[in-house]
C-alpha cells in the first residue's frame, strides 16, 4: 500500500518523467507538474512551469493515459528572471499547461 508522489523535473536527474510513469503504474498516486529550463553556461537549471523547458509533455500525458493516471497534477513554477509573482504568472502558467495538454482547454 504504498503510492509515490512523482515530481517531473525532479527525475531529470536520472532519466525521464514518462518512464517513471511508465514504471510506477498504478503505484503512482499524483504528479507535481514542473518543467526545467535548458541548462547556463555553468550548467545550472532553472525550474519553470510545463511547456516552458525541456520535458516532453506529450510523452507525459501518453504515459499517465498508458497507466490510466487520471489524478491531478499539482504546477510548480517560479517566475522567470526579472519578473514577479502574480495573476498574470498564473495565467501564463495555466495557458502553457493548457496548450502541452496537461489542463483541458477554457470553457
């Protein structure tokens, strides 16, 4: 009876959030949807919202149809350099969630 809480840019450490997925199957019990921007001269990554870095989503969505994981997915993101938190940071996350196919689109 145990279930893991699966964070997607976290796994790029190891390998890839789809096959984790793929992996986890029925054991995974919810995601934490955060992407990561490509890696600085220093090679530092920054965290972003999905559909800003280097995650494959459509890969993602795939493999959560492929276990049948139809749970929610919490966003994680910090606003990009020189910008602030705010409604329109939400917006612009829940916007690029929406077009990677994450959310379903506005009513």
């Amino acid at each position: 009876a145990v279930g893991v809480y699966l964070d997607t840019a976290n796994v790029l450490h190891s390998g890839y959030p789809h096959d984790f997925i793929r992996t986890l199957g029925t054991h995974l019990v919810r995601l934490h949807g955060k992407d990561l921007l490509p890696a600085d001269a220093q090679g530092r990554q920054a965290s972003t919202w999905p559909g800003q870095g280097v995650i494959d989503w459509a890969e993602v969505v795939a493999a959560c149809a492929e276990v049948g994981y139809a749970g929610w997915m919490a966003l994680e993101f910090g606003p990009p350099a020189g910008q602030s938190y705010g409604a329109g940071l939400c917006r612009a996350a829940v916007a690029s969630a929406r077009q990677v196919g994450i959310l379903p689109a506005a009513r």
